[in-house]
C-alpha cells in the first residue's frame, strides 16, 4: 500500500489518493468511509475522491 502511495506522489496524485486506491484495490469487500479513514489512518475529511 505504501508504495502505491509514494507512486502516487510522482503523478502529482498526493499520497492520501495513492493510499485510497491501494486500499480499495485489495479490499475484499466494499469499504465505508469510516472503515476508509481508519484504515489509512486520517480523517474522513481527507478521504475524498
């Protein structure tokens, strides 16, 4: 997940996004915004697509 993240900063993405789509990729289930935040570890305002 981590290397998503700083992949993501080459693109001009921003870390957070990189995470976002690392974590939703390996889901094995759908994931609630709360789940989201606690997962990648910050608020639910940073979680956004």
């Amino acid at each position: 997940m981590k290397a998503l993240g700083i992949q993501s900063r080459f693109w001009s993405m921003g870390r957070i996004t990189g995470d976002l789509y690392a974590v939703l990729y390996t889901a094995s289930k759908l994931l609630t915004l709360a789940e989201l935040s606690h997962e990648l570890n910050v608020t639910k305002g940073n979680v956004r697509y």
